[in-house]
C-alpha cells in the first residue's frame, strides 16, 4: 500500500510545482540573488493557490471537475511553461551565475534533497506500520468525510444541481452519503475539497485514495517554502534546514493531520507563503519611497499569496488581519508619513480579495 500512496504524493507535488514554477519565477524580487532557488521553492504552494483561483469559480459556474480538472491542468502548465521561457531569457545572467558555482551548487542541492528525503520518509511512515483504515482518517472521521463528499459531489455532479434542496432526493439515489453534507456544503468554503477532487482526477484514483497523500502534500510543500522564508531572513546553515523539518514534521502539523482539519492543514504552507510575499514587499528598497501608486511585483505575490488564504482557510484571516493592523498603525504612531505604505498594503489586500 505504501509505495503506490508514496507515488501519488511525489505525482501531486510535482504537478504544483510545474504549475506555480513559471509563475513564482516571476514573482520574486529581482532585488533578490538568489530568486531562481527561492521561486523553486516557493512554487508548489503558487501552483496551489492557481488551482484555488482557477478551479472555485468553473466548479460553481456548474463545469463538474472530470470534465475541467485536465483542461485546466494543460492550460496552467502551459502559462508555466511561457513564464519559464521568459524567464530563461531575461534572467541569463543569473542562471548562468548558478551554474558557475558548481560546488557550492551542489553540497546545497545535496543537503536540501537529504532533508527533503527525510520529511517524505517522515510523513509517509505511518503508511508503513499501518493500513488503509488509518490513511483514511486519524480522530474526525466527520470531518474527514465531509472533504472527501464535497469532492466528490465536484466531480460528478453540477455545483447548484447539490445546492437545490428540490434535487435532495435525487443526489440521495445517485449517493446515499451525500446526505451528510447536501444541506450545507454549497455555503461552506470549498476550495480545499475542490483541490482534493482536482488532485484526485488528474492522478486517476478515488477520492478517498487521495485523500491522505493530499494532506501529506500541505506538509511536504511546508518544507520548501520554510527555506524560502529563512532565506529571505538571513537564517543560513544547519538552522535554516532545521527550521523546515521542525515545520514540516512538528507536532502542530501532524496534529492538524490526525483531526483531519484539511483546510487549516492547507493554511500551513499557505501563511508561510503569505509571510514571505509580505516580508519581501517590506524589505523591498523601492517601498522606501513610500508611493501609494507603485505596484509591482511584490505586490502581485503578496495579493496573491493573500487571496489564496481567504479562499482555503478565510478563519485565518481574522488574526491575520488583527496582527496587520496592529503593525501598521505602530508604525503610522511612530513615523505619520508611513500612511502612504499603509494604504499601498491595503490597497494590495482588496486586490487580492
């Protein structure tokens, strides 16, 4: 059983990296010297958030996933395929600059694709000494179901065929389960199931096949995008690597694996990402200028990075609002030209709303 959930893990997370790769490419400082590293990082968590902004609105709009799920697949992967050859033109001098670091490239690539090997092992352990009763559900096997029916019913069935109670009866007859989730999940936040039921069809197996190495992949995805944000902070060496695995493979995320909470599982990698969309808009020499119109690429990851939040897990959203709010306006008490910084940030959020 091992071997074949493994593959779904490695076959998922390769499939949100080709997607977001092109896309972070683009969306790293150029400021930064090693943006090439810190896009490949980042871009299974981008690929992610494409999935979530792309696939919500067709699945409501009444377009079930089998018949949308690889279209929009090929669509994304060739948009990151364009990116990349953008970014192979214009950025030739800095590939060119990695590839000249030969050794130093290489213990890097060596120690991350160690540690890297460690999570996986890590995280599909239990896969080992277990069974597929565990792979199912750990504590909230209620929750648990309710995810994997939600993606399900984004497979099969017409989004507002499920959200008409005249229609009750007949999705009972089509799957007596669904009778768990038929009376509220068209008002609930679905982006999570629907990103299952994508990840369920492109890999050809049942939901409830790909439900464990799903959430797995929050975990995994973790790992890379806690190495982008040491990066970014100047946390080097053994410590950085450190960092990720105790992210990674820490208690609070294989908590949230065992309660089955997927889409706070998902807000993991994703609040990570947030924080280094907004720490690279901060630190930016050009936001010094404090200009309410300037917008640019940091500005697109952080409203991106932001949207992705409020649509997998918008609960997180009111602390982070509240910690936002907090910072801004110390800063503002401190320094009252800082006003203009602030509407710039506010000005992103909405657009990433």
């Amino acid at each position: 059983m091992l071997l074949p959930r493994l593959e779904l893990l490695i076959g998922g997370f390769v499939f949100v990296l080709l997607i977001g790769l092109g896309p972070a490419l683009n969306l790293v400082s150029r400021r930064q010297p090693t943006r090439i590293l810190l896009a490949c990082c980042m871009a299974p968590l981008v690929g992610l958030v494409e999935l979530g902004i792309v696939l919500y609105p067709l699945v409501y709009a009444d377009h079930p996933l089998n018949s949308i799920a690889v279209p929009a697949a090929d669509v994304l992967l060739l948009l990151s395929a364009i990116l990349v050859g953008v970014t192979v033109r214009t950025d030739r001098g800095v590939l060119l600059a990695l590839i000249e670091r030969k050794r130093a490239m290489f213990v890097t690539v060596l120690l991350t694709a160690i540690c890297a090997a460690f999570v996986l092992f890590a995280l599909t352990l239990p896969l080992i000494v277990s069974n597929l009763e565990y792979g199912l559900w750990q504590s909230s096997p209620w929750d648990a179901t309710n995810y994997m029916l939600t993606a399900w019913h984004a497979q099969h069935l017409l989004w507002s065929y499920g959200a008409n109670p005249a229609h009750y009866q007949d999705l009972l007859n089509i799957n007596p389960a669904l009778a768990t989730i038929m009376a509220w999940f068209p008002h609930d936040r679905p982006v999570s199931a629907i990103a299952l039921g994508w990840f369920s069809t492109v890999l050809g197996v049942p939901v409830y096949y790909a439900y464990y190495p799903y959430k797995l992949l929050s975990l995994f995805c973790s790992f890379w995008v806690t190495l982008a944000v040491c990066s970014l902070i100047g946390i080097r060496g053994w410590q950085r690597y450190m960092s990720a695995i105790v992210i990674a493979i820490g208690f609070w995320g294989v908590f949230i694996v065992d309660i089955d909470a997927s889409s706070q599982l998902n807000a993991i990698p994703l609040s990570l990402l947030f924080l280094f969309a907004w720490l690279q808009l901060e630190l930016s020499p050009a936001q010094t200028q404090k200009i309410v119109g300037s917008f640019g690429r940091e500005h697109v990851l952080f409203a991106l990075s932001f949207a992705g939040l409020i649509g997998y897990y918008p609960e997180f959203i009111v602390l982070l609002s509240a910690a936002l709010i907090g910072y801004y306006a110390f800063q503002i008490l401190h320094r009252p030209a800082f006003w203009r910084v602030t509407l710039n940030r506010v000005l992103t959020l909405g657009a990433g709303s």
